[in-house]
C-alpha cells in the first residue's frame, strides 16, 4: 500500500502525466463500462422525410463560446431557411459544460464529462454531437459517443491522443497540438526570432504544445531562456512579468519572442495587457486560441499588437465561401468573425453538405463519406477545403499563421497540410517575407 500512496502522491503533482494516463485508462475502458452504464446501441438510420435532425452542441459555459455559437447559429438558421438537412428540420440543442482549469481535478472533470455525455447519448433522437471546448473532456466524451455511435465533430480539441484514439465516428476540426506548434516554431524561426521564453499553464493542453514547440526550435539551433509556469499557486502574473524584468538568467533585451499555451483566456489576455503596459512590446506567439475576440476583450484591442497565432481561417481570404461568411456574420451580428465562429459555422456547414451528397442521415454511412471524401469531393467552408484523413484528423487544407496589427489578426503566412518539413521543421516554401512582419513590427 504505501509505494502505490507512493506512486499516487508523486503523480497527483504532475497534470500532464496523469491527464495522459487517465485519457489511456477512460479510452480502454470506457466501450467496456458503456455496458454497464447504457442501453445496447440505439440504431441512427432515420429515414430522410423524417421532420427534424437533431445534434448536441457543447459548448463551455463562460463568454469565450460566444464567437463559437454564433458561428453555429448563424449556419443552422442558413440550413433551415433552404431546404434543412435533406427535408429535414435541423434542432440544435446547445449544451453547456463547465469551464476546465488546470486548477480542477481532472478526476472530477472527466467524471462530470462522462455523465454529460452519458444524458447526450441517452436522447435517441440526438445523432450528432458537436463542440466540447477542452482535450480534456473531449478524450473521455468521445469513447462514449464511439460506443453508442453517434457522429462527433470536435471542434475544440487539439490534443495528439485524440485523433490517436482511431474512432471511426470522430472527426477533429483542428491541427492537433504537435502540427500548431510546428508551423509556430517555423514561423518564428523564419522572422530571425532565436531566443524564446515559453510560459504554459499547468493543463494536457499547455504543456503539450509547449513541449512541441520546445522541441522544434531546439532542432532548428533555437534557445529556451526560461520555460516556466503562466499561472502558479502562490505566484501572480505580476510576480511572473517582474521576475522576466529583472532576473540573473537572461536580460530582456535577450528575449525574441514569448511563447504563451494556456486554456485560460483571461491568464492569457491579463498577461499580455500587463506585458504591454510595463513596457514588453515583444512578439507573443501562441497556439489557435489566440485567435479569439475573447482575448481581445480582455487584453484591450491595442495591447495586441505583435500578437500571432495559429488559425485555419483567414479573415482576409478571397475565397467567395469565406467572403459570403464574413459577410453574413458582420451582417447578422455588428462584429468580425474569429477563428471558432468559422469552425463552428463549417462544422454545421460540412453535416448539411455529407447529408445532401449521400441523401441518408444514417451516422454510420456520413463517418464514411467523411473518411473518404478527401479523394472525392472535399467540402470547401469559411476555412477552407475541409477533408479528414485515416484517423479522422483534418487534412489537405491551409493552415495561417494569423498576426495582430492592433485592429485586427491578419494572415502573414501560409503553410499546406500536411506538412512537408523532409525531416526538419523547415518546409520549402516558409511563407511570405519577413518584411510583411518588420512593418507590423514598427
């Protein structure tokens, strides 16, 4: 008993290592426990005059979902004003789960999520879930949607052990966590940019990407000054922004770029407004959510300056879809459109269309033109040619490194996915020129 205490004790303090452990153990086990805890199966195949088609939306309950349902909306109500989804009504039911911290237990998280899950499933009528804003309730959610298939679009989750898990009924929306932090480290390699500071939270989520990142600017002969916690028990973000002004390890002055992954929008957006008012008008690079209006209404719009992400959406594209969106979005709602409003919209976007190309809304026949699409016709939405390879992994599409002017992100480089870096995190073409940065930079 007391090496297992032992054992327990040491990894109760380390987030990321049981997050792992505990996805591996829910994804073993949970198709087995489903027996247990639900009805056989409920078959999907509903016939196409039926009078409405309902999914799941799951969405986190705090104001960071905001951009990501009206993305939803406004495609629902696009998809009932034609002709629905095959005849069908489209009911949307939207499903809030709590907001996940690295400060929760993630025991709690993933037993709330598998009960939330569970009261999804236990509706026959819902074919479809889509959302859940976290790796870290996405993982567990999925086995049970896996078990009593039901189609799952993730919207969210970025985490490599997701599209890992060879669900054939799940299909992720984004770049996982190793492709985002490739293309990030690229990026920042090709501007000049050597000596990083990489600050995380405490999540799966955090220091997987962190790690990632780490990793390709070692390869590329770049330089971690500091890797170190954004947020910390007994340690503020002020203390944190002190101590990278004054220290005995590095200088300011040493200092390229930081790079920020948290779940937190409000650790994330309280840092760089507090960086930018002590006077660190240093570059702040970061995976997707950075590409978030939430952010910027924590930051403060002009504090955003030299801010860059990762996004499958260009605001600026010229494709007539992603024109069309923005439109309609500006239109129906007075504000831009962030990265999620787009994968909320094309997730709602891509159900109508596999619906209308195979005429069933048997799940089991959409999971497989969704898998072979991608050497058929692909779907093209507000971002972009969407198609999903053999693990069910977003593929064939564009994939910005999106930079913020104090107005607006814009894009400033282009990279194809998949990627081909030839054994190195350096592709042949790195994008636009550096001077497009240097001028944001002024």
């Amino acid at each position: 008993m007391r090496r297992v205490d032992s054992i327990a004790s040491r990894l109760a303090g380390n987030w990321a290592l049981v997050s792992w452990l505990l996805s591996a153990l829910i994804v073993a086990a949970v198709a087995g426990m489903a027996a247990f805890l639900y009805l056989s199966p409920q078959g999907t195949d509903t016939a196409l005059d039926g009078e409405r088609f309902k999914i799941a939306v799951v969405y986190p309950d705090d104001p960071g979902s905001r951009q990501f349902l009206a993305g939803i909306r406004l495609a629902v109500e696009q998809v009932n004003a034609g002709n629905g989804l095959a005849g069908a009504q489209l009911d949307a039911a939207y499903v809030p789960e709590q907001p996940f911290t690295d400060r929760m237990k993630l025991t709690s998280v993933v037993e709330r999520t598998l009960d939330l899950a569970g009261r999804i499933v236990a509706d026959k009528d819902t074919m479809v879930v889509v959302g859940h804003g976290y790796s870290a309730t996405a993982v567990p959610a999925s086995a049970i949607y896996n078990r009593e298939r039901r189609l799952f679009l993730a919207t969210h989750a970025t985490a490599t052990s997701l599209s890992n898990l060879q669900f054939t009924n799940l299909f992720a929306l984004q770049p996982n966590n190793a492709d985002i932090a490739r293309v990030m480290a690229h990026f920042a390699m090709s501007q000049g940019m050597r000596r990083f500071v990489l600050l995380s939270d405490n999540s799966g989520y955090g220091t997987e990407t962190t790690k990632q990142f780490q990793s390709f600017i070692g390869q590329e002969g770049g330089e971690i000054l500091y890797r170190g916690a954004l947020s910390a028990e007994g340690r503020s973000i002020d203390d944190l922004l002190l101590f990278i002004l004054d220290n005995n390890l590095f200088s300011v002055n040493e200092i390229d770029a930081f790079f920020i992954a948290t779940n937190s929008m409000e650790d994330a957006g309280y840092f760089i407004r507090r960086a930018r008012t002590l006077g660190l008008s240093i570059p702040i690079l970061g995976p997707e959510n950075l590409f978030a209006t939430a952010l910027e209404d924590v930051a403060g719009l002009a504090n955003m300056h030299d801010v860059a992400a990762v996004s499958l959406y260009d605001e600026q594209s010229d494709s007539p879809v992603a024109r069309q969106f923005l439109a309609d979005f500006e239109a129906r709602y007075g504000k831009r459109p962030d990265l999620l409003a787009a994968i909320g919209y094309d997730a709602i976007k891509l159900l109508d269309y596999i619906v209308d190309i195979t005429g069933t809304r048997d799940t089991t026949k959409l999971e497989d033109k969704l898998r072979v699409m991608r050497y058929e016709t692909p779907f093209e939405g507000a971002t972009g040619m969407v198609s999903f390879d053999s693990n069910g992994l977003i593929t064939d599409t564009d994939t910005f490194i999106v930079y913020h002017n104090g107005k607006n992100f814009e894009a400033v480089a282009k990279y194809r996915k998949p990627f081909a870096w030839h054994g190195s995190v350096t592709p042949p073409d790195s994008g636009r020129p550096s001077a497009i940065i240097k001028d944001y930079m002024r």
